[in-house]
C-alpha cells in the first residue's frame, strides 16, 4: 500500500491498496494511520500478554502495531 497525493486540485490524500482499492483522506495524518493500521499482518505481529485482575489472570494475544486484540485465553 502506498499513500498518493491527488492531484485533482481537492488537495486530498489517497491510501491505494495492492489490490487496487483506494480511500481518500482529507489529512496526511489520517492517511497514515489508515496505512499503520493495514498494511500488516496482525498475526505476525502477535504479542502475549497478561495481567491479572480482581483476582483473575487474563492472557492472549494482541497485535504489537495497531493493538487489535487476537485471542483471549
Ligand atoms: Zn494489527
């Protein structure tokens, strides 16, 4: 995926995906994030994690780059 500059004078940013589909973001920032937030695979960026609360220990698995949660245990 890469971010492009539209030059069709609207002044806005397009993220265009490998398989050709496009979204159109009024801000650079918001094109990034969109573009940190997709372009990886969440899965291979696993990270355990465990806390414990009100007694209970929760663990699983999230994402190390967007924070999506994977799996619970
Ligand atoms: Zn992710």
């Amino acid at each position: 995926m890469e971010i492009v500059r539209c030059t069709n004078g609207v002044g806005v940013w397009e993220v265009v995906s490998d398989n050709g589909s496009s979204q159109v973001f009024d801000l650079r920032s918001d094109a990034e994030n969109f573009l940190k937030n997709n372009d990886h695979d969440c899965w291979e960026n696993a990270q355990p994690y465990e806390f414990e609360e009100h007694g209970r220990r929760y663990h699983g698995w999230e994402c190390g780059i967007c924070g999506k949660l994977l799996q619970t245990g």
